[in-house]
C-alpha cells in the first residue's frame, strides 16, 4: 500500500477543484448583465406603473411632459371631449390623484373618477397629472412640505406649468379651468386655490385639508385655529387674491383624513374669503347658511351646507356623507379608493364647476 502526502490527491479530485473556481471577469460580466436586466424591468415596471399601457388609452387621450426651467417633467394625460375642435375653447378639470394612486397609469385618477365619459357627455377636457416617479414610496403629492406651498417652486409651479400647456396647445377656455383632487391631491387643489388664484374659477377637495394644515396637532387642534392658516393662504394670494369658490366633500367614516379636518377646511376657506373681500376677519361678506339632507336613491345620503353671498353665490359647498370613509364616491369608479353607493363626486364637481368662471358666477 503506497501512502500519500496530505499535498496528494487524485487526478480526478485535482481537475473538480479546477472546473469549481469559477473566471472573476465571467463573474462581473453576469453580474452586470443581471444588474442591467433588473434596471430594465424596474424602468420600464414603473413607466408602466405611472403611465399605463397604451390600450389603457381612450379615444381622446394625449399624453405630454411640461417641463419646468430647470427641466423638471411633469407627466399628465389631456382628455379631449368628442365636442373639442380646436377652436372653441372648452372648460377644464384637472382631477389631481391621491396617494397609493396615479393620474392615468395603474389605480389611476382616470378610472376612479370616471371623468372621462362625463366630459364627454359634457363637453369639457380633462387633465390627469401623475406625480413623478420615486417622489414618493406611497406616490403621494407633497401639500404637507413647505418647499410645496408656495408660488413658483415644486409641484404647484409645476402643475400651474400644466395648465398654461393645456390652454395653450388645446386653446382651452383660460376663465373655466377647475381643479379637483382626492387626499394628498385634494390638499393640492387646496394649495393652488392659494398659490394660482388667477388660474382656476373653482378648487374640490374630496377627503382633503386646509393649506398649511402641516402645522396642526391633532391631539390639540385649537392651538392652530383655521383662522391662523386662512391668513397664510391669503398671503400666499398677494396681489392676485380672489374670491375662490370651494366644494368641499367629506367622509363620516373617514380614518385616514378624519371630519374634524373636513370642517375645519370649511372654516379655513370662509376665513380666506373674509380676509379676501377687505383684508380683516370682521365677517364683512354677510354669508348665510343653507343645509339640507340629500338623499340618493339606492345610495349614501349627505348633508348639504351652502355658504352663500347675499347675492346668491355659493362660496364654499359642504357636503358630508356620514357612511363613506376615505375614497372617492360614484356609481362607476374603478380603483381602490372607490365608493360606487355614492353619491357621484364627479357628477358634482362638474355641477359645482358649470356655475362659476373667473369673472361673475354663470347663470
């Protein structure tokens, strides 16, 4: 028996060792091919993610990307109405989506408002900004960040840049452009309302806050009463302050944005509308009440309170519906934030829009 050195090893075991040592530049040229595969599928999953697959598309569609200054994009889809011929100017909604959302893509602002078929009916565009990718883990807007609630800075510069592209590439009617959102795109709506008064005749806010509601503790709201952010926002107005009527809807059984926050939006704007008609919280505009109950037949009834001018124009519209949480209401939504028992937010935001343009209240 021959014995061996421990260095000895058979001509079999010698080449396995071999052929298990595997190249390092095979290895970085794999691990690069993999790394590059992954980067592909991510762009293009989140591409599809924010901006849907092209038979998503309905007829009227167009997709573009405004651009800021320093070269920003901003995604958004236009919806143009059978009625659009480019030469009479239509009205505008821009329907600004919540978080865990986008405007046309996946769970979008499109199908959960089903806006389109009512513009179509109708006779008015829409427009769905989606919020750019990686901004934000929930794709939330960002009403809550000081940085996005002034004039010429983040989303609302970028968003009033939307506007002024639609009304000029499409020759939109420029004193019937309405803004609507839902959650963080509701606290949007509000903050343009402050920050581009000159741009919209009407702002909804569907489970959405005051501007500046960032400040507000919770645990001890009064330490900020509504009049405090009213005086911000009509700051934010300067020289282009102008009444802004306001529809307000909110859930009863809303957790995430609950009714106290809904109510004091309500106060918030009638602050801002007093402090707009002579500069001092001094009730100078006279506004009376009017509530009633709305029942809708099979689905969610509602409060309804009007704030009025003596003249008959509704400043703000509340309306309460004690059985829905936080989702947009309406018979034909599709999403995850959807209520189809109603009632049908569109429909009264298109209702509440019909009534006012930048100049007097329409008949």
């Amino acid at each position: 028996m021959v014995s061996r050195r421990p260095t000895d090893r058979p001509r079999s075991d010698r080449s396995r060792t071999t052929t298990r040592r595997p190249d390092r530049s095979v290895r970085r040229r794999v691990g690069a091919v993999v790394a590059s595969g992954l980067l592909v599928a991510v762009t293009v999953g989140v591409a599809f993610f924010q901006l849907g697959w092209p038979w998503w598309h309905d007829e009227g569609d167009r997709n573009h990307v405004h651009r800021a200054a320093d070269g920003t994009p901003q995604h958004y889809q236009v919806h143009l109405p059978p009625q659009w011929d480019g030469r009479t100017g239509l009205p505008v909604v821009m329907a600004v989506h919540g978080c865990g959302m986008t405007g046309f893509g996946w769970n979008s602002m499109k199908h959960t408002t089903q806006f389109n078929p009512l513009a179509d009916q109708e006779g008015f565009s829409v427009v769905y900004p989606t919020q750019r990718p990686f901004q934000s883990w929930q794709n939330c807007w960002s009403p809550l960040d000081p940085r996005h609630q002034q004039r010429g800075a983040g989303e609302p510069a970028l968003l009033a840049g939307v506007v002024r592209d639609v009304v000029r590439t499409y020759g939109a009617d420029p004193a019937r452009v309405h803004v609507a959102g839902a959650s963080s795109g509701a606290g949007v709506a509000v903050v343009l309302a402050a920050t581009y008064p000159e741009l919209f005749a009407t702002a909804t806010s569907v489970a959405g806050w005051e501007y500046g509601v960032d400040q507000l503790d919770l645990e001890d709201p009064d330490a900020t009463p509504p009049t405090t952010t009213a005086r911000q926002a009509w700051a934010q107005m300067g020289d282009r302050q102008r009444q802004l009527p306001m529809l307000v809807l909110q859930g009863g059984r809303d957790e995430v944005v609950p009714p106290l926050v809904g109510e004091r939006l309500v106060q918030h704007r009638l602050a801002v509308e007093d402090l707009v008609d002579d500069g001092l919280l001094n009730q100078s505009l006279e506004l009376g009440a009017a509530t009633s109950t709305v029942t809708d037949e099979g689905g969610h009834s509602s409060q309804r309170t009007l704030h009025l001018t003596p003249e008959g124009r509704a400043l703000v519209d509340y309306h309460v519906v004690p059985e829905l949480g936080h989702a947009w209401p309406g018979p034909d939504g599709r999403g995850s934030y959807t209520d189809p028992v109603g009632p049908d937010a569109s429909r009264l935001v298109w209702r509440f829009a019909q009534h006012h343009d930048l100049g007097l209240p329409i008949s």
